[in-house]
C-alpha cells in the first residue's frame, strides 16, 4: 500500500512517453474541503463532514524504485501521508526530510509508517511547512514537532498564528526551504503558500487547489474568504510548469499535471 514516489528529470522523461492523464473540469463552486477554522484544534477528522476520499487509490503509476540505492543529487523522493480526508506530504533530498503539513492530531502512526516507505527517522526531518493554518493542516503539529526535535517550522506570514505555540519561521512567496520555492497562494487564507520543487516538477498545492474523482478543483468557497484572491493564486500556479501535483484533499495528479492546472485557470 505504502508506495514510494521517487522524482527526477529521467522519470519525468520516461512520463512524457507514458500515457495521458485525463482530466475533467468543475467549476470552483464543486465540493471541496478545508476547516474554516484558523485555530489548532484536535479534531479527529476533516471539518468539513465530506468525504473527499477518492475512489481511485492506488492507481499511481509512480516508479517504485526505491531499492535500487541510486543516488541523484537532483531528484527527490515523496510520500503522501493519507489521514482520511486530508494529506500531508514527506519530501526528502538525499537523508534530509521536509514535512509538509502535519494533518489532524493522532496520525503519528501514520507518519511512522511514511518516513520508514522512504527509509528516513523522525530524525531525519528537519523541515516542516504548513501550507496554511487550518486545523485539518496544522492540527497535528505539536505531535509531529515534537518528534521531529531537529525540525525548524514554517507557516505563512499571515498564518502564522496557525502555529500556535510551537515555534516558527514565518515565510512568504519568494523564499526558499530545503532548496524548495515557496509561493504564495493566498485567498483560501491569507497565508497560503505552496511548495515547489523545481527540478524535480513537484507541487504540493495545499487547498490552493483540490482534486477529486480526476478533476482539478479550486478552494471550497465555503471555507475560502476570498475566492478572487484565491482564485488569482491558481492562476500564478498556473504560470508554473510542473509534473506531478498533490493536494491536501484528493489524490495526486501526475503527469503533465501543469497543463491540467492551466486549462483548469481558464475555468475560473
Ligand atoms: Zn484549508
């Protein structure tokens, strides 16, 4: 079940051959998911009260390829941390790890279980991102700080109260983290940004944008206070190239995702 996602420019070369990704488009007004709530609360589960599990798990077609021992300076590996209806992200860079949101609190075992698919410790991290500061995001960050003690701990400038009292680094577009870019993505909260890997085609796009049964979709209106905002932020992602996006709500979109991304911008 566990499945390592290992990226760099020879996969991204074997996926141009491979085959096309369909996607559909919804308007931004279709059903998707995040707290409304700023604050670091335990909630067991999505705020939400859907179910935004899609129904096409499994069916990446990453290359698993993580016994052969290659090492690639440029490449990375990445590990979805599934928790119900929302995901966090491992991205590691030779024996370093970057944490990118933390989920709900009580999913350590989940993380336990990531960080061994990509051979890495707790210790191994020492970057954590929080995309923004909703609870389903950051709620489990004093489990994951905690054991993560190597780890500094970034929130967007204007999130950054989602940090509660676990100490953290504010950041803004433009900045960089473990060689990762930062970009600013606000509307669905201020501070939203997402996490690009460059060389590798890698977006982790936090609830700037979702998917769900294959299709792209932008913030939950209902938990975004600024769809304009938001939905100009999409259109900066869109402005990005990139291979495979993931998502705090759905699955990964993998190949020739930026594409996707920019006929979807056109939608809104
Ligand atoms: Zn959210």
């Amino acid at each position: 079940m566990a499945e390592l996602h290992r990226l760099n420019r020879r996969t991204f070369l074997n996926r141009m051959g491979g085959s096309t990704v369909a996607v559909a488009f919804l308007s931004s007004g279709v059903l998707a998911a995040c707290s409304s709530d700023g604050s670091v609360v335990p909630v067991a589960s999505g705020p939400d009260g859907a179910d935004l599990t899609s129904t096409t798990e499994g069916s990446t077609s990453n290359e698993v390829d993580s016994q052969d021992g290659e090492s690639d300076a440029e490449g990375i590996r990445w590990q979805r941390v599934q928790m119900g209806g929302v995901s966090a992200y491992l991205i590691a860079r030779g024996s370093e790890v970057a944490v990118v949101d933390t989920g709900n609190p009580n999913n350590i075992d989940k993380f336990d279980a990531a960080l061994s698919t990509i051979g890495a410790q707790w210790g191994d991290v020492k970057h954590i991102i929080l995309t923004h500061k909703h609870g389903d995001h950051v709620g489990g960050l004093p489990e994951v700080a905690g054991l993560a003690s190597q780890a500094s701990v970034y929130i967007g400038e204007a999130d950054l109260s989602g940090a509660g009292d676990i100490a953290a680094e504010p950041i803004n577009d433009g900045d960089e983290v473990f060689g990762l870019q930062i970009i600013g993505t606000p509307g669905h909260t201020a501070g939203h940004v997402s996490v690009l890997d460059v060389g590798a085609g890698f977006l982790v796009a936090g609830d700037a944008l979702n998917e769900r049964d294959g299709m792209l979709l932008g913030p939950n209106p209902q938990y975004t206070p600024d769809m304009e905002t938001a939905n100009a932020s999409v259109k900066r992602l869109a402005e990005r190239t990139f291979e495979t996006v993931v998502f705090g709500h759905g699955n990964p979109l993998e190949g020739d995702a930026s594409d996707a991304v920019v006929a979807f911008a056109q939608t809104i």
